[in-house]
C-alpha cells in the first residue's frame, strides 16, 4: 500500500464509482466489499485507518448472546453469522474466550433462566463452527453450580451468588492489524485508499453530492476527489459533513470507555454488575486485564472523546463495586480506550446504538450522498455487504454476488495455528526473542515471512523494541515501507502493538523513531515531534495521576 494523493483526483471522465469517508471498521469493509465486486472505490481517513473507535473496545467477538434476553433472534443470528465468519477468514486473528457470568436469586438473570438461554442458544446457533478451523470451534454454554463457580472462577462477585453462566467468543489477539487487513485487501482489489486526508466538505451540483474537497493534514495540499457515490462512513463526526447541506441524522453520541491495567488476567473472562447496573468483563489480553465497556448515560459533543478525570474515576469505583476483590487504582491503568460512538436516546438519557443505520439522502432531495453508522464490530463486514448491495442497484450496476464471507483476509490461509507456528519456529526461530513467532502468526498470519525476510541481513531488526513487548524491528520497517504508516503513533499503536499496552518507554520510542525515521526520511526535528505526540497521548493518563 502506497499513499499516492494523485490517484484521487481523477479526471471526470474517469470518475471513481463511490468515494468512502471514513477508515474505521465500517468504512473500510464496505471499500473491500464495493472493490470486491468491481466497482471503482477510493477511501480517506483523517487520522489513521481504525484510529477512532475501532482502535478502542474490549477486542472481543461476540456471538449476540445477550441479545436473547431480548428475543431479537435476528441479531443474534447475524452475530453467531459473523463471528463464525471471522474465525474462517482471519483464523489466525482470533481465539475462543470462556466467559464467566455470575448467577444470582433472580428470574432473568438465575440458573434456570440461563439454562434457558443456552437452550435457545444451540438453536439459533447451530452451524456455529462449520468450516471453523479445530483450534476455534467453539463449545456450547454451560451453568455451574455455586461450588465449583467460587473455586474455577474467584474473581466473581461472591454475595449471593449461585452459580455461573459459561459461555464462549473470541479474543482478537492482534486487533488492530484485523482491522487494517480489511484495508490491504481493498487495496489490492484496487481501491485506493488514503489516511491523514481529511474531508473538508462535500461538493455539489444541483443537489447533486459529486464527491468532496480534502486537504492533506500531514502537508498543505487541497485536493477534489470526485465521485458517482460518496459514502459517509464517518462514525462521530457523522453530522458534520452533512449539516451545511441542511442535512443531520440527529444520532446522539456517548462516550465509550475500556481500561487496560497492569494487572495480570487469568484465561477467561469475567463478567461483573455494578450497582449502576452497568455490566462489565475483566477481559485476559496480553496477559493483562481490560476492563469494559464504561458508557456515558447521556449525550456528548461528537468531537469531544477526550479522557475526563471524574469519569475514569467513576468507572474505576463501578469495577471495584462489580469485582469487590479488584481493589483497582488510577495507578493500576496503563492506558485509557476512549471513543464516541452512535447512541439512541430515551428522554434525557443514551444507550448504545443497537442497530446499524444506512440512509440514503435522495429521501431528503440530495442524490449520491449515503451515511452509513454502526457500533458493533462484529457484523461491520455484514453491514458492509449490504452496503454494497444498494450502491450497486444505486448506480444502476448489475448485482455481483459478495464473497467477502468466503474469501481469506490477507494472512487468512492457515488451517492450523498452532502446527504454523511450530513450523515457523523451526525455520525462522533463531535470533528472535521467544514469543516473537506467536506474535507474527497472530498479526500477519501466512504472510509473517514478509516481515522476517527484511531481517535476514539485519539481526538488529530481529531485536525486541521494548523489554515486555513480542515487536521486532522489522514490524516497523514493514510498516512504513508498505502499509502506510505515515507517523510514529501509526506505527507503534496500530500497524503494530508496540504501544498497545501503554507507553512503552523513552528507549523504545526512540528505537521506533529512528527506524520509521530512516524509512520516511525524517528530519531530527521531526522525529523528536512524532516522539513527543506519541508521549502526549500517554501524558493524558500521567496527568491524571498526579
């Protein structure tokens, strides 16, 4: 992937078939659907591709369980659907998670209402690893009594507690390079696809939207990239692009919060109620615990998703309610996930958006304009495909079938994790440290050797960047040569996981500036910039703590 600003503009008589706004999880599956089906497709991001929300939530995949509670058998079929999906194009992405729900005296929430559940479950989820790889099947739920819940699980809350509700998902392991594959795939299906471009505007004609006027945030360049369809896919600042038009889909927005700790996780997840009645999950990742998902109870400015004090203080006073053995502090939290994402809204108060929502603004007198808003991760490829199905009858295209449920993400084409890794570790182990390997298979899946191949010749890129870190050096070279990443924060927190876990260190940042540097040919002053954006973006959290 290269980053070719020319290749959006177009002449008119070579004008793209849909422009899409957006590099989060929704914008980039629908630009892999559309190119998939051979419609002419370009994509931009502001930021960095899978920067905003889909860089941060509990990196699970869930089948719609809880969607039982509300008999919405459709969503949980689609979930099941989807999360079956991923497991057969990414395998390597994803692993099954027990979770642990606790049980107490009650008529929804009991033994005999779980059992319930699962009995329904195996029905709606039959099928549910057909065509899954033996490592990723996933085993049914399961409730245990009060005994062996307090003995296998003593994380849960134990007043009043009867037993608990097992059940399984999957973990992403490598999170925001799934996200990014969806970007390699359009690309090589040739999409063209740009991050740090930002929308500025819409034009028109007529009423008529024929594409947008952007600028490059990483120069001073205005550009036009025209196009017959131009797809809003831009999660909180959906409104933003619209309202000059006399356009707003009035969806309210909160704010979504995770925690990443330093404290060590066990092999499942932990389910917990806080007296709000929020729930929560103590989520294993990294070999430390996540806690999620804290949400605002009332609307926020869409531009506003910065870390507040009061608010993480809250959401550290509900998990200790939650898990009263936790015993959680500010010091314990490394980094703070933090977004906005789509609402509804009951009165005065928000919930998350449970349902996706296309419109398509010839409603509203303005054609070729379509804004597309979702907050599940796990059914983004699934709102995708039928994204794709409109714009098509939109532009008078005849129907192509999708195959993005069938055919592998790049790296997908493993049908054994764990015999790859074994094989890879006998070919390529030497002069890597030891959990290097597991690492690569995880994030580049059948394609790992595109990264070990840069080091063949280099033993310093065979090195650990950061002492509890699995990235080498080669991560970043790879990174910066072929996919795009344009600044340090691109490299270190989303094309690898170098800083996923919190600031990594003075030492590492450097080491990292200096490879990227190297490859993009940074001057001193600019990399000691990218060295000090990043460290801001730590010295949020570190201001916190004082």
């Amino acid at each position: 992937m290269i980053r070719d600003l020319d290749l959006l503009t177009a002449s008119t008589s070579d004008v793209l078939d849909i422009l899409v706004v957006g590099g989060g999880i929704y914008g980039l599956t629908i630009a892999y659907d559309a190119a998939q089906r051979g419609l002419s497709v370009a994509l931009i991001e502001r930021d960095d591709f899978g920067s905003g929300a889909s860089f941060n939530h509990l990196r699970t995949i869930h089948g719609g369980l809880r969607y039982l509670q509300h008999l919405d058998l459709a969503r949980a079929r689609e979930s099941v659907r989807e999360r079956r999906t991923l497991a057969r194009i990414a395998p390597h992405a994803v692993r099954p998670l027990p979770f642990a729900v606790p049980l107490y005296r009650s008529l929804v929430r009991g033994k005999i209402a779980m059992r319930a559940g699962f009995l329904v479950d195996r029905v709606v989820a039959l099928g549910r690893n057909r065509g899954v790889i033996a490592s990723n099947k996933l085993r049914g739920g399961r409730v245990f009594g009060r005994g062996r819940s307090a003995q296998q699980f003593p994380g849960l809350k134990r007043r009043g507690l009867t037993g608990a509700a097992v059940f399984h998902d999957y973990l992403m392991t490598e999170p925001d390079r799934l996200t990014f594959s969806y970007a390699i795939a359009a690309g090589e299906l040739g999409a063209t696809l740009a991050n740090h471009v930002e929308a500025v505007s819409l034009l028109t004609e007529n009423r008529r939207v024929v594409g947008v006027r952007a600028r490059d945030v990483l120069g001073s360049r205005e550009l036009d990239i025209h196009a017959r369809v131009t797809v809003n896919a831009t999660g909180a600042g959906i409104d933003r692009l619209l309202t000059p038009l006399g356009l707003a889909t009035g969806i309210p927005m909160l704010k979504a919060m995770n925690l990443v700790t330093r404290r060590d996780a066990g092999d499942e997840a932990l389910g917990g109620r806080a007296p709000s009645g929020r729930n929560f999950f103590l989520v294993p990742w990294r070999y430390r615990a996540l806690f999620g998902t804290w949400e605002s109870d009332r609307a926020c400015d869409p531009e506003d998703s910065g870390v507040n004090e009061a608010d993480v203080a809250s959401f550290i006073a509900e998990l200790n309610q939650a898990f009263p053995a936790l015993d959680l502090t500010l010091a314990d939290v490394t980094l703070v996930h933090h977004g906005v994402v789509p609402a509804i809204a009951h009165g005065d108060r928000v919930s998350l958006q449970g349902h996706d929502q296309i419109r398509d603004h010839a409603a509203n007198g303005v054609e070729g304009l379509v804004t597309v808003s979702g907050a599940k991760y796990t059914t983004a490829r699934a709102v995708a495909e039928r994204v794709t199905t409109r714009l098509m009858s939109k532009l008078q295209q005849k129907p192509v079938a999708s195959r993005t449920a069938s055919t592998p993400l790049p790296g997908g084409h493993i049908r054994d994790v764990g015999l790859a890794i074994a094989d890879a570790r006998r070919e390529h182990d030497e002069g890597l440290p030891t959990d290097t390997i597991p690492h690569l298979i995880a994030a580049y899946g059948s394609r790992f050797r595109d990264v070990l191949d840069l080091a063949a010749d280099r033993p310093d890129w065979r090195t650990r960047l950061a002492k509890d870190s699995p990235v080498i050096g080669a991560e970043l070279v790879h990174a910066a040569r072929k996919e795009m990443a344009l600044t340090l924060a691109d490299a270190v927190l989303r094309r690898t996981p170098l800083g996923a876990l919190g600031d990594p260190g003075d030492v590492a940042l450097e080491r990292a500036a200096t490879i990227v540097g190297t490859e993009r040919r940074w001057s001193d002053d600019r990399r000691r910039d990218e060295i000090a954006a990043v460290q801001r973006l730590y010295g949020t959290l570190n201001a916190l703590k004082t």
